[in-house]
C-alpha cells in the first residue's frame, strides 16, 4: 500500500489509509480484498463453482457459519441465491455460504432465500426470525 487513496470500514465508512494501514498492522484480521483491479470476484455465467476468492470472502463475510438463521454450522457449501440453473450468476453478490442440512433445505424449497435482500423465509412465505445474514457479517476493512 501506498500513502494515497483510502479505505472503507464497513459500518462506519471511509477512512484515511494510514488509519486503514494502522488498523490491519496492529489487528489479528486478514484482509480481504472485494474489489478493485486485483480482486475479480464477479465472473458471470463463466464458471460454475465459487472461485477461491469467492470462498474466501463468503466465509468472511459470514464470519464461517451458515447465513441460514438460527444455523451455527460451518459453512461447507457456496450456494447461488438465484441458482446457477436458473441463470444466476457466480457474482459474490450472489453467493452464500450454507451447511449441507440448510443446502439441502433449500433446495427442498423448506428454506427460501429472497434474491434482492438474502432474508430466509419458510415455504409458506413467512420470514424467518434473524433472517438476514448481514447482520451476522464480520466488520471487514476494504481498501479501494
């Protein structure tokens, strides 16, 4: 990294990023890059699979558990919201990290995953408790 430019803490917003420099030395994190010019993680309809990176900032993301509510089970799985048979695409904004037992459910339609918000419903519609699994999201610092 160079003095110029800046970060963003997500929560809280743009930082300097000395103060980004700072907190990523004096921090027991790893760093994750989701964006900019060395970090694709967005590849469309070219790939089926979750790239490493894609993994990497899943399970970020979702602090290694499951995003299905109530779930604490590590995340095995990298889910497509809109499935990959349906035409989604392996875009980070649309992968989630799941657990066999909550994968399975899914694709059971017991569990429904909303492609615009990732809230969990049931199979009657009705949304479940905790269901957004943003707010399980770990604080990450992003450069840009």
């Amino acid at each position: 990294m160079n003095d110029s430019g800046s970060g963003e803490l997500v929560g809280f917003g743009t930082i300097g990023i000395r103060q980004l420099q700072e907190m990523i030395c004096e921090a027991d994190i790893t760093p994750i890059a989701t964006g900019g010019k060395d970090a694709v993680l967005d590849v469309g309809r070219s790939s089926r699979l979750a790239t490493p990176r894609q993994r990497t900032a899943v399970l970020a993301r979702q602090g290694h558990q499951c995003a299905s509510p109530g779930c604490r089970a590590p995340v095995v799985h990298i889910h497509h919201i809109i499935w990959w048979s349906r035409g989604g695409p392996t875009d980070l904004a649309n992968l989630i990290g799941l657990c066999p037992r909550c994968h399975r459910a899914v694709h059971a339609g017991a569990l429904v995953i909303d492609p615009t918000t990732h809230e969990f419903r049931d199979r009657h519609g009705r949304l479940l408790p905790g269901a957004d699994p943003r707010h399980r999201r770990r604080q990450l610092a992003h450069a840009s």
